[in-house]
C-alpha cells in the first residue's frame, strides 16, 4: 500500500496502479526512490493494542520516507461510559416491561396479570438498583477495566426472558 502526495497532503493509502502518467505499464514494479519521484510513499501499518490505543490521522516520517497512522492512547471518559451502561440497562428494562405489555395485553386490560408477571417485575425493579449500584462503584480510574468491561449478564436476560415465557405458557 503506498500513500500518494498532493503538495503537502498524503491520500489514504491504496494499492500502486499499474499505470501512471507516461508509465503505461509496470508502474507498481517501480523502487521505492523510482516511486517517491511520482509523489508515493509506502504505507506502514501501525503496531497497537485496539483495547488502549485508537489510530488517528496520518504522519509522515522523515527518516525513513514511509507514512503510517498516529497511534493515540485512548483516554476514556468515566462519567461517559458509566451513562452508557446505565442508558444501556435502561433500554433492556424498558424493552422488557414492553415485552411483558404485549405478551400480556388482554390481561392487563382485565386487571389480570398473573402473579408471576408481578414477581418477575419485582425481581428487574431490583435488580435494576443492583445494576446501578455496581456501575456507580466504578468511579474511580482504578475501575476504569471493570466500566468498559461491563455487561449485564446476558445469562441474567436469557433467564428474565424464559421465566417470562413461561409465564404465558
């Protein structure tokens, strides 16, 4: 892959073509030095860990003539992601009790709902203050691995989401 120059400005790098200007064929056998006449310079991918880096714009290097990404430690947000997590529980308990107003619709018009729809709900009301309760001890940066590590169980959702069809079996 090599990056082509335009006056100061490096296009995102792409395979060399075949043909080139006056170069009809054979162009991507040229040398590097042979290249960096016509303005390319090969592509460097950067080495990083995605888990606590992320890739920016990108960087000439003068010393050894090639382009490559910049490599940017990412820098997490605490409040950001704890919102997240907590917006994210959120959606599934609403959409859950959206479940439950479907599968249960008729019911709920009569004033019927079974007990165990009652109890279900009673057990996501708590475990909802769970939720936020163990979120919101994570608020300090020696917790940040916890926060971006977090998910709600999906055993826990598979487990609402048997018990509730069941219910209505």
């Amino acid at each position: 892959m090599y990056c082509k120059k335009t006056g100061d400005v490096f296009g995102w790098p792409e395979p060399l073509p075949n043909r080139f200007e006056n170069i009809i064929g054979g162009f991507d056998k040229l040398s590097n030095s042979e290249l960096k006449g016509f303005g390319f310079y090969p592509f460097i991918d950067p080495v990083y860990d995605p888990e606590t880096h992320e890739l920016s714009g990108l960087i000439f290097d003068p010393v050894t003539e090639t382009v490559t990404r910049e490599v940017k430690e990412i820098v997490y947000d605490i409040e950001a992601l704890r919102a997240k997590l907590l917006y994210n529980f959120d959606v599934f308990s609403k959409n859950f009790i959206v479940e439950i107003r479907d599968m249960f619709a008729a019911e709920i018009l009569l004033n019927q709902l079974p007990a165990g729809v009652i109890s279900l709900l009673e057990i996501l009301k708590q475990r909802k203050t769970e939720v936020i309760a163990e979120i919101n001890g994570f608020g300090d940066t020696n917790n940040i691995e916890r926060l971006i590590n977090y998910q709600f169980e999906t055993e826990e959702v598979q487990q609402f989401r048997a018990a509730l069809a069941s219910l209505k079996e």
